[in-house]
C-alpha cells in the first residue's frame, strides 16, 4: 500500500480485489441477450464462478439489466440505436425487444440475484449512467469495481470508462465476459489493458486474489 498526503493508493491486485472495498457487477446476463452470444453456456459458466466466490467472500454485488422503454417513449437516440441493433430503415419498424417482464429481460436462471444483491435497470451503455450505482458503491466506502458479464465491446467497455472517470479502479474478468464480436472484443480489451487505469485478469486469478484477501481478513 502507498501512502502520501493521508490517502492509501492500492497497487497491488490483493489491494485492490480486497472485497472490504471491492463491488462486483454482473453486467446484463439476461435471457435475452445471453441467447446472443455464441458461446453462451461457457460465460455463463464463468459469470457463474466469478459470481460465487464473489458471494464467499460476501463482496456486495450488483446486476444491471438494459431495458427497452415502449417506442412512444423512445426519442431520438434511442430509436437511432434501436434501428442500428434491429437492422431496419424506418423508426416505425422497431420493436422493443427488452420491455420490463418481456421474456428476454431477466437475467439467466443459473444466476438468479440474491435478496441481499441489487438489479439495476438501465437504458444506457455504461451501468454508471441514469442508476444509483455510482452513489452506491461510493457509499458503501468502494473503490474498485471487479466486471464480468456481455457484451464486452458492447456496453463493458463504455462502464470501464466511466468508471475510471469517477476514481474507481475497474477489474475486468476478461474470460467472464461474453462478445457478439470476438475481434471487436479483443480490440476493447487491448485498448482498455494499454490505457492502463483498468486491471485485466481472468477468472482463476480472481478466485484465488479474493478468496486469500477474505480469508486474511478474517484472521
């Protein structure tokens, strides 16, 4: 830990993965967007893991969902990037494909949040933008946030960002986060890993950092 002027700077992974001060978001797992995504059963599988030794080390976690508002409520940008995402010409011709309660909107069975986790929805890209999370976590004494989920190139990238921007350190669990584009998504990555703000380690290693730094917290 480096100290200067009354402030800890954490620098190490065991520092900043300490769950006392570490939030983990699942990022849109939902039904419908899992549904998606090639390779869906082995990121689930991964979120999965990730999402249990998150909760052994009782590190608060947090989901988002991305929610279609009914098209009457859509303005401009968002019947923009609805025709871009459903492939049509004309506004009239979308359809929201993630209403509150459709079929495509809770998140997968295998990763049923606890009533002790929150679900927050959103209409955005980035999971810091029009929900509490930021307020959140920042009461809570966070300052790091561990991130996995779909789609990394999609809306993981944009929430690395913002969170950087609000002075959170980001740990992205790179094989616990799904793609719609695998070249798109390792450009993400890359581009993320060389401005350097954001950690990028996969799942084994985030096991094995917050299962020691929770078990040298108890003793």
């Amino acid at each position: 830990m480096k100290r200067i002027h009354g402030l800890e700077i954490r620098t190490t992974l065991p520092e900043i993965c300490n769950p006392a001060h570490m939030a983990l978001l699942i990022y849109d797992m939902q039904v419908g967007i899992v549904s998606q995504v090639k390779d869906a059963e082995r990121v689930v599988a991964k979120v999965s893991e990730v999402l249990q030794a998150g909760r052994r080390a009782r590190m608060r976690v947090l989901f988002t969902r991305h929610m279609s508002l009914p098209v009457d409520l859509m303005g401009a940008f968002q019947l923009r990037m609805a025709m871009k995402w459903q492939r049509v010409e004309e506004p009239d011709q979308v359809r929201p494909w993630f209403l509150r309660d459709s079929p495509g909107f809770p998140i997968v069975p295998a990763l049923t949040p606890l009533a002790s986790e929150a679900v927050l929805d959103k209409i955005t890209m980035s999971a810091f933008e029009g929900t509490p999370l930021n307020i959140a976590l920042r009461d809570c004494g966070i300052s790091a946030v561990a991130i996995a989920g779909i789609a990394l190139e999609v809306g993981i990238e944009p929430t690395v960002r913002h969170a950087v921007d609000l002075g959170l350190i980001p740990v992205i669990i790179s094989d616990a986060c799904g793609s719609g584009d695998p070249k798109a998504a390792q450009r993400s990555l890359e581009s993320l890993a060389f401005e350097g703000n954001a950690v990028v380690i996969d799942t084994s290693t985030f096991i094995e950092v917050v299962r020691h730094a929770a078990e040298t917290d108890r003793h």
